[in-house]
C-alpha cells in the first residue's frame, strides 16, 4: 500500500515529538518531510490550535555540582497541563519566549532554549552604548531587571520566518537585534521621540514586539510602542476606546492566543482589586476592547498594589494567569470564581511543543522538559551541562 506525502504528513504531524525524532532515521524521504519548513509551520500550527493548553514553570535549583532532577508533568484538576523546567527560578524575570523557544537574557550573551528538543544556543552580546549601571531604576511589582538596565524583545519576522531578539537602552537613537537564525547582530536606528521603560517586559504579535510605557509621574500618560520585525521600523500604537485616565504602573502587555492584550489592576472601594484585561481587535487593528473583568478578594490581594500577567483564555472565556510572585490561577468566566493552583508553582510561560531548529551544541527529542544548567567557560572551552529524563 502505496501512502502519499501529503497524507504521511498529516500523519507524522500529529505525533509525539521523541517519536519524529526517531522517525528521521526511517528514510531519506521521511528526514526529508520531518525537516521541511512546510512540516514545521504545519507542527507549530497545530499545537497553537490545540484546545489543551501547557503552561511551563520553574522547578527552582541550584544544584551546583549535584546532578539536577526533572519533576514530571501533570494533569492538574484544572485541566493545565504543567512542564517543569529545571533550573534557577530567580532568572524568570528575564525568559521570553516565541512560538515554543524560550530565550535567556544575560549581561553578555543571549541564550536561545528549545525546551521540546532540547537544543540550547549561545549568542555573545556585544557591549551596550551608553550603559546605565549607575543611572536610577525604578522597581516595583510589575518591572523586570534585564541585565545591563535595558528594554528587550523576543519574536518572529513574519516574512522570513527568522527569530530575533531586540535590546533598547540608555542611548536616545540606539538599539540593536539579534537574528537567531544567522547569528548576527545589528544596529536599528532608533528615533529620539521613541521612548520605552527599561523595566518592563514586551510582548510578540504577527511579527511585532509591543513595549508598554507608563509615565511614572502622570499616569495618564502611556504609550505602545511597536517595531515591525521585519522592516525593523518604530511606531507608536493608537489607543482606540482603552482607558483614558490613570492606569496603575502595575500594567503588562502580553500576547494571549496571538492577540496583543493589556493587563490592568484597579483598586476597588471595598479594598480589593479588579482585573480589567483588554484585547486588540484582530480584525481592527489598534482597536481595543475589554474582555474581562476579574474581581481579585482583598486576602487574596494581601498588598496595595500587585500586577498580573495573562496566559491564555480558553474558548469558554476563563483566564489562567500569574501574579508579580509567579503565582498560578485561573478564573472560571461562568460561575465567576477564581481558583489558585499550588503555591509551589512558579510560571515562566504558554509552553508549546515545538520543532523550530536551532543550532545545537547537544541535540536530543524528549517528551519532557530538559533540565538546563547555562553554559560557562573554562579557560577557552566552553561547557554544557544537560541531563536527559525520559
């Protein structure tokens, strides 16, 4: 019996990942299809459309010389499924991540982490112009320290399909991205009148990376600004129907099921907080909506001021989301309650089994997330350590 490609394909594209790496070795053809871009997008497409969702999470660890351990995913009663990734949770802050790749900001390099394969790549940064180490930093519950006190961005260029990453700082005209899949950095002229909080983290959709600024002085004034990965041009966003008085500092831009989303936190009369979150309108762009509107309890506010950032909203309506202590909940749209997931869990991400290739210094598929230990040099040698857990 004789199977055409295209049906092969719809086939091999529903599999588990550890069982298409092993695929590879069936056939030239088989490589062949399980390599091409048109399996990729087809694989990345479907698990973006899968009505079971994956939240990554950080399994806290500094093990030092100590072998590291995989904590194993599980079904939780909410119906999230959690992965685990091992490794020092106190670098979540500075993960980004894109279609299923999660990326690692440092001081001096960038690293680029497949958590599906298990491929791990290493990008030297070159020094930033105009560094602000001693220069003021605001810190508060919504920002997020990007070593060298620098705005950052990690995405997707819609045409050519390349992975990049954008640093923003101190320099009035300066800014530079990284192409993953080259491995080449470059200088993006950035005009004065484009201005960002260095503090806050961004988000990625259709191909361009929103930074959100909030004027800590008059918090009525606050901006989006956008640059188009692939023309590398700035703009600034309009604001059809959001909110045009004060929003708290507290607020994040995210990207929710490819829709550009703000997160808002007010405080209500009776002392706790409400979660107003409002969602781009796909069909009219930079017309804006509020989706959903989450009363937070006063116990559950325990301070005056909290910021929380959405992971995804199912097809029901009900919001899974982290507060500025990584921790978990999800709000159910139809009897409007809120639950908290364990108080053990730390979010990092919308976790996607992905096959987008990376340059690797180990490749392995795995079922489960890798536990991932940055690399570090000796002398001239440059050293991994990765464990495999299956």
């Amino acid at each position: 019996m004789n199977i055409t490609t295209d049906l092969l394909e719809e086939l091999l594209v529903r599999l588990p990942i550890k069982s298409l790496g092993r695929f590879k070795s069936v056939s030239k053809e088989w490589k062949s299809i399980l390599e091409s871009k048109c399996f990729l997008e087809k694989h990345l497409s479907l698990q973006k459309s899968s009505s079971t969702r994956k939240i990554l999470t950080a399994y806290n660890c500094d093990c030092g010389c100590v072998s590291p351990t995989l904590l194993p995913e599980s079904q939780l009663e909410e119906g999230e499924e959690l992965f685990s990734l091992h490794c020092d949770a106190t670098r979540q802050s500075m993960m980004m991540s894109c279609d299923g790749l999660v990326c690692i900001s440092e001081e001096e390099c960038v690293n680029v982490l497949n958590p599906s394969t298990g491929q791990l790549q290493r990008f030297h940064s070159p020094p930033l112009m105009n560094r602000r180490t001693n220069s003021k930093f605001t810190n508060g519950t919504w920002s997020t320290y990007f070593r060298g006190q620098c705005a950052m961005g990690f995405g997707r260029d819609k045409v050519k399909g390349h992975y990049k990453v954008v640093r923003i700082n101190g320099a009035p005209n300066y800014s530079d991205t990284l192409d993953v899949n080259t491995g080449e950095w470059r200088t993006l002229w950035k005009p004065r009148l484009y201005k960002v909080d260095v503090a806050r983290k961004s988000a990625c959709v259709n191909g361009t990376i929103y930074w959100l600024r909030i004027k800590s002085t008059n918090r009525s004034v606050y901006s989006i600004l956008a640059l188009d990965l692939h023309t590398e041009k700035f703009h600034y966003l309009k604001r059809r129907h959001l909110p045009k008085g004060m929003i708290m500092l507290e607020a994040q831009i995210v990207n929710v099921g490819d829709r550009l989303v703000i997160a808002m936190s007010e405080r209500k009369s009776f002392g706790g907080l409400e979660l107003g979150i409002w969602t781009m309108d796909a069909a009219q762009e930079e017309t804006w909506r509020k989706t959903h509107s989450i009363s937070i309890g006063i116990k559950l506010a325990g301070v005056e001021f909290r910021s929380f950032t959405p992971l995804s909203v199912s097809n029901q309506g009900n919001v899974v989301f982290y507060d500025d202590k990584k921790r978990l909940f999800k709000y159910y749209l139809d009897t409007d309650q809120l639950h908290p997931f364990s108080s053990d869990i730390c979010a990092i991400c919308l976790y996607l089994e992905s096959l987008v290739p990376l340059q690797p210094q180990q490749v392995e598929f795995r079922t489960r997330v890798t536990c991932i230990r940055i690399p570090t040099v000796f002398g001239n040698n440059l050293y991994f350590e990765t464990k495999k857990y299956l």
